[in-house]
C-alpha cells in the first residue's frame, strides 16, 4: 500500500481530517500525526511525513546504525 493511502486511512480513522499536519509512516504504519513538518532529528531515517494534499517528505540523513537518527526532510517526487 502506498503512504499516501495508508496516512488517509489514520486520517479517517484517528479523527484527523481536515486538521492539517502531516501523518508520519514507518515501514508501512502510520506512527501518529504532527502539526507541521519539523525536527527531522525526532526520527529514524527513512521515516515518510504526508501532509493532507498527498505531498510526500522523507527523513534523510548519513546511516550508520540501525536506530540512526534524520537530520533532513527531503521531498519525494510524485
């Protein structure tokens, strides 16, 4: 399933239509939602943010360990 799809479906089902902020998707689940794209070093690289349009942002950063830290959201081309 896409992220988009899977952050929808968090929106529909937590209440969250309609309320901005972007849904936060790790390994295909939905981990909780944010109020705005911000501290990329909060989470682990390869981390997905989509905002309610569908724009798609990735938690980047230099991995060197598994539970290595973002240090940029870059966007993800549609």
């Amino acid at each position: 399933m896409d992220v988009r799809d899977i952050a929808q479906q968090w929106r529909v089902a937590k209440g969250y239509e309609g309320r901005g902020g972007v849904v936060v998707v790790f390994d295909g689940v939905a981990g909780g939602w944010v109020d705005c794209l911000r501290n990329p070093e909060h989470w682990r690289i390869g981390n997905y943010a989509v905002d309610e349009s569908g724009k798609v942002w990735i938690a980047s950063g230099v991995q060197v360990t598994d539970d290595d830290t973002a240090s940029s959201w870059k966007p993800v081309e549609q």
